[in-house]
C-alpha cells in the first residue's frame, strides 16, 4: 500500500513539473498576447512587447518550431569597451591628419611663390608627395570613423534592447554590469485571412543582470524582432 501510495505521489510530482516546463515557456505567453494585440490593432501593447514590433497580417498562426534555450554572458559590456577604444583611436589620429593638411598646404603655397623652374619642380614633386600622404591618412581617419560609429551604434542597440528587457528606460552603469542574456528563436507560420501563409523567425531575449553591489535586476522575456524567413 505504501509503495502504491509512493508511485501516485510521483506521478503528482512529475504531473507538476512537466505543467510548470509548460506554462513557463515564454514564447507561448508572448505569442498570444502579441498575435491578440495583432488583431486587436493594439500597436501599443505591441510596442510594449517588442524591441522592432511588426503589424503582421495574419488572422491566425502557427509554432512551426522552437530552438533550444541558450543563455550566455551579456555582451554590452565588452561592446561598450569596443566603443571607447574605437573613439580614442579616431581622436588619437585626428593630429596625424592636422599635420599631414598643414604640410601640404604649406608646400602649396612655397610652390605658389617658387619663383625658378627648378624650384617650381622640385616643390611640385613635394606637393604631390604630400597629397599622397594626406590622402592615406585622411581615408584611414574615415575608416577609423567608420569604425567607432559601427561600434557605437552595436553597443546602443544592445543597451535599447538590455533596458527593454528589465522595463526601464534608463539605468546608471548598465554599460558596466554583469550578467546573462537567454535568447529562443521561434519559427511560425502566420496566415492571412485570404489563405496566404508566410514564415517569419521571431528572436527572443531576457536579461538577468547585477550590479557592484551584486543588486539583481531580473528582465523579462522579449520579442527582439521578426525576421521573414524565405
């Protein structure tokens, strides 16, 4: 009777747990809240659920499949690093191009006042070899630019979406935390209300992050954005 008792109160358990696996999985919540704001026309609630909300014109849709949780370091701070580094080699470069220009101009203007042949040529050869070197320098500034605003702009849409996840519009030192990021990708198939049917990759993110003082900010699941899958 005991062991009868034992193997009932484990199917409870296991009863339990595999409910809980369910109801946890946070891309069936948010699905049907945002495919309910879909049809709602709610494009607020759709902002309030995604980082890039789409207003899909679907009347119904399907989990085609979901990858495997994955949960890995947060990345905002090493791109906040890359950010810094790529600014100071920008401005560190500015004075190799200030002397470059103010080398060549003044070659311009010793040519523009030479007043013998010879010298005209000699400084003419001069001129040219400067505008050579300002040149390579000045397109290996606008590389370095390039460069700082590419990385700038990765760590601010990392942040966006970092503080869309934990509900804040800003927060002091997030640039500096530590923490995990979980990602999902789910594949759906919406269909419009003709019958057409188009796949789309929808891209999930939650955020868990501390503070020095080891403060936790816990994030909430997101939709990152929709991507047409061909």
């Amino acid at each position: 009777m005991k062991i009868k008792s034992l193997w009932l109160f484990g199917l409870v358990i296991m009863a339990i747990l595999i409910y809980s696996a369910c109801s946890s999985a946070p891309e069936k919540t948010l699905l049907e809240k945002y495919f309910h704001a879909v049809s709602m026309k709610d494009n607020q609630t759709m902002a309030a659920m995604a980082v890039e909300p789409l207003a899909l014109e679907a009347a119904s849709y399907q989990v085609v499949s979901i990858s495997p949780e994955q949960v890995e370091p947060v990345t905002l701070p090493e791109l906040n690093k890359k950010e810094a580094e790529a600014k100071k080699k920008m401005d560190d470069h500015v004075g190799p191009v200030v002397e470059a220009k103010d080398a060549l101009d003044l070659a311009k203007d010793d040519l523009d006042n030479a007043r013998t042949a010879g010298a005209r040529a000699a400084l003419k050869k001069k001129v040219e070899q400067l505008q050579a070197k300002y040149d390579e320098e000045y397109n290996a500034h606008k590389e370095l630019q390039r460069q700082y605003t590419e990385a700038k702009e990765a760590a601010a849409k990392e942040e966006e979406i970092t503080l869309f996840s934990l509900g804040v519009k800003s927060l002091p030192m997030v640039r500096e935390m530590q923490g995990t990021v979980s990602s999902k990708e789910v594949i759906i198939s919406a269909k419009t209300k003709a019958g057409a049917e188009k796949k789309y990759k929808v891209i999930l993110r939650r955020y868990v992050l501390k503070d020095e003082a080891g403060k936790p900010y816990n994030g909430r699941w997101i939709i990152v954005k929709f991507v047409p899958v061909s």
